[in-house]
C-alpha cells in the first residue's frame, strides 16, 4: 500500500485478491479519467463504467463471434503469405530465397495487422504491397491505395492508418490530452496529427455510412455494431440504440487495441523463439504434426478444423503473453465506497477513493503460481502432454476464455494469469488476437528457422544474446508494453514436406 498527502495505492501481486477485484465490476470500477485520451471520437468500450459500459458492451460483444473469427482466419492467412513473400523478395541473401535477415520486423508486422483490422474490421482489403491508383471520391475509391489523397484529405486510407501506427504518443496528445480550446492555429507541431485525426475520423464516417446502406450485412465488425444496433434496438427495443458517436468511438478502440498489442506480441515471440531454440523446435513439432494431412498451401486450410489442431503456437502465444504483458498493470480504484477484500483468509477494508493497480508481471514471474522456472520461457508449460511442468501439477481451476478452453490447455490459478485482464472487463476481442496469432505463427514457423541474426562479422553468439536479451529487458509501455529497439533477425528455411 502507497499512502500519500494525495492519493492512496494499492499494488496487488495476489492471484486470490486479484481475481476479486477483477469479478467485482461494481465494488472495483475502472478509474475512467485516466483513459480519457482514448475519446479522440467518442465513448467506448474501454473509456466507460456504470450503465454506459453495460450499454456499451451488448452492442460490442455482438461481433465478435465465430463467424468473425473464421474471416480472422482467413485474412491473416492471405496477409501472412504477402508478408513472407515480400521478406523473401526483399530481404534474400541468395535467389534461391532460403534464407533472409530482418534487420528491423515492427513495421511490417505493424502493417500486417493493420490490414488485418481494415479488413476484418472494415471490410477494407488493403494488400500487404500496396498497388497505387488515381484517387477518386467514389465510396469504393475512398479506401482503395492512391497517389494522392482523394479531394478534401491530407492522407489516403493507409497512410492516415500508417501515421497513426508511428505517431500514436503524438496523436493522443494532440487530439486527446490539450485543451479542447486552444486554437490549432498556435499549435503547427501538433499539424500532421490533427489532419490525421480529422481524416480517420471522415474515413470511418465513410465506412459507416456505407455499411448502413447496405441490403446484406457481412460478419466485419463495422457490420457487427450496425446488425446489433438494428437488432437489439430497433428489433427487440432491449437497449438505447449506439449513438454515432458511440460508433466511431469503438471503431477506433477496435482500431487501436485490433493491431497494436497483437504486433507487439508477434515481435516479442519472433526474438524469444530466435533465443529459445528448444522451444521453436517444440513450435516447429506441434505445427508440422497438425498439419501433417492439411493441404501444402495454408489457403486451403480450414479454420474449424486446423486451428483446434495448433495446440503449440497457442502454448508459444500464452507464454509469450505471460513474460510480456500487453498492459504491467490493470488499474481500478474503490470509487466512492470502502470495500471489501479477503487476503490469507483475513478480510481487510480499503476505503473509498484507493486505487488498485493489479500487477500482471508481478503475478506472471511469481513462483507461486508457475513454479521455480517462473522466469523461463518454456510454451511446453501449457501443453496438457507434459505431465511434469509445475502447471500440470499445480492446476488451478475456474479460469477460462480464449486458448483455456480446450482440454490440451493447463489451466494456472485464477487471477495468477491475466493479459487479457479477467472478469466482466477482459477483452472482448481476445479470441480475434489469438485466431491471428496462432495462424500467422503456423505459417512462418512451417516454412522457416529463426536465430539470432549478427550486427556485424566480429560478433559471438553469446554477443547477440546479449544485446537481444538486453532490448527485451529494456521494453518500456506507453499503451502498451513493447521493445523501443529492433532484434535482427535471420530466418532460415526449412524442407516441407509437398503436398
């Protein structure tokens, strides 16, 4: 506990106090003020409490669904595909393209799940090489990759959803944390991010203009908010009906939180695989064994088929979550009343206005609750095969959600893991992450080997551990947790069987 003249804090590294803050929505509120840069276009899922996050969350949930996750599948497959091809046309050191360094993989991957998102999300299909065209201010046009913004916009599409990718710190300060009063005029530091601000917002007008036009309503998640808008309300009259505002404001947490934490996890599980090699080959073993019977081209892949089948890359996905966590800490605070908590079979009472920061590392690296390799990066943990690790000795029960539902999963002890918070506020769209994840992992890992790459000829093995073990260390969150430096990367290819 962290007392002040000011305020009062509460850090949590208990999986039993964590798991009742996070199952207690009323007596441990989100203190909403501090997520107030993420309004840029309206309330939303994540900025909200009390009956709007109810609201809220009818209309949200609706989405994210099965069907959604199939089309997940299926763009993060073509995505995928693209993405390798072009490091293979880019990046090889020979014609034969059998192997090829990443000097640097953020952008891309940025990029990857960027697309993913549009098209998912917004029925956009942006190829992972951009193909330029004339701009045109046709509906269809608006979206397509242009030379030239279309009339009206400083940015295309893509460029607008690129510079939010690079300029995240400045548009949120910019758009969400100044005065709304203070002129722009005496603000031309701030310029690129207000036209970007200005022109996502047009675009994702656009997008919903179209979709509420539509006879036919697909399973993208713009169409999703509009199906659930005309359904709950309209239809069954259940619910106040989405505002527009309500609309843009979730779209663009969609945006945010659909690609951004995904990246992040891609690029941390590509370094510790690189460092791990142990656990790549078990990555490499699970996937060639699921795949075994599946079509040589993952096009042709089934999602409801396969996907339960990648049991190794969902175990690499989980612990790479695990020793990063998107978010270190999940805050809430006691609001206006004292409440409640049991610790050691002792109640304690924090009164009102305590914030409580549950601490998601602390609980990940305790050996408490993952044994005495807590700080070791080992996927296999999770798998129900390994009958040794702490977990299937230590198996905790209650814990559910996207990637623990299936039997060949330990579960850990409720509360102890936490990356996509839990309870009533835990992500809506982990499933989504998870889908795009385990496929793109099944694809790269198939086809190739990846090390440690040398930043130059003098360089030892230890060497590059070293400094890629130091950039992991040395990762620092703004939204998220992420690495600030690049890992390069060589990937190697590998013989796969022919279909």
């Amino acid at each position: 506990m962290l007392i002040t003249p000011s305020v009062s804090t509460c850090m949590v590294c208990d999986a039993s106090v964590a798991s009742q803050i996070c199952m207690s929505r009323h007596g441990f509120p989100k203190p909403i003020k501090q997520y107030g840069a993420l309004e840029m276009y309206g309330p939303n899922i994540v900025t909200s409490e009390g009956s709007q996050w109810a609201h809220l969350r009818r209309h949200t949930a609706t989405p994210f669904n099965e069907r959604n996750s199939a089309l997940v599948w299926e763009e993060t497959v073509r995505q995928t595909n693209e993405m390798v091809q072009y490091w293979e046309d880019e990046h090889s050191r020979s014609s034969s393209a059998s192997e090829f360094i990443l000097t640097g993989a953020r952008e891309d991957i940025l990029k990857f799940t960027l697309n993913i998102i549009c098209s998912v999300g917004y029925g956009v299909k942006l190829p992972f090489r951009p193909v330029l065209e004339n701009s045109t201010e046709s509906a269809v046009g608006l979206f397509k990759d242009a030379i030239t913004p279309s009339p009206g916009y400083h940015f295309t599409f893509r460029s607008a959803m690129e510079y939010l990718n690079k300029h995240i710190t400045s548009m949120f300060i910019a758009n969400g944390l100044l005065p709304k009063g203070i002129p722009r005029s005496v603000l031309p530091f701030f310029k690129k991010d207000f036209d970007a601000f200005d022109d996502i917002g047009r675009y994702l007008r656009a997008l919903v203009s179209t979709a509420e036009t539509k006879e036919t309503l697909s399973q993208n998640l713009i169409d999703g908010l509009i199906r659930s808008k005309q359904t709950i309300y309209k239809d069954q009259g259940l619910d106040p009906e989405l505002t527009d505002d309500e609309i843009l404001g979730n779209l663009f947490v969609f945006t945010i939180a659909g690609h951004e934490t995904t990246a992040v996890s891609l690029r941390f599980a590509l370094v510790l695989l690189a460092l791990n090699q142990d656990a790549q080959e078990y990555l490499y073993e699970g996937i060639r064994e699921a795949t075994y019977d599946e079509p040589h081209n993952p096009v042709e892949w089934d999602y409801r088929r396969v996907y339960p089948k990648l049991v190794s890359p969902l175990c690499v996905m989980l612990e790479t979550l695990r020793m990063y966590p998107p978010v270190a800490d999940i805050p809430r605070w006691t609001g206006d009343s004292a409440v409640n908590i049991t610790y050691q079979n002792q109640p304690y009472l924090l009164p009102p206005h305590v914030y409580v920061n549950v601490n998601a590392s602390g609980l990940h690296y305790s050996e408490d609750y993952w044994g005495p390799d807590a700080a070791v990066f080992d996927p296999k943990r999770w798998d129900k095969q390994n009958t040794k690790s702490f977990l299937a000795k230590n198996e905790g029960g209650g814990l559910s959600g996207p990637g623990l539902e299936y039997d060949t999963i330990h579960k850990p002890v409720r509360g102890s893991y936490i990356p996509f918070s839990d309870g009533f506020r835990s992500c809506i769209g982990k499933k989504f992450a998870q889908v795009e994840f385990v496929v793109a992992m099944a694809i790269i890992f198939r086809e190739y080997r990846v090390m440690l790459a040398k930043s130059n000829e003098r360089e030892t093995e230890d060497d590059r551990r070293r400094r890629a073990e130091k950039v992991l260390g040395e990762s620092t969150a703004f939204i998220t947790l992420s690495m600030r430096d690049e890992v390069p990367l060589l990937f190697q290819k590998r013989c796969v069987r022919k279909a």
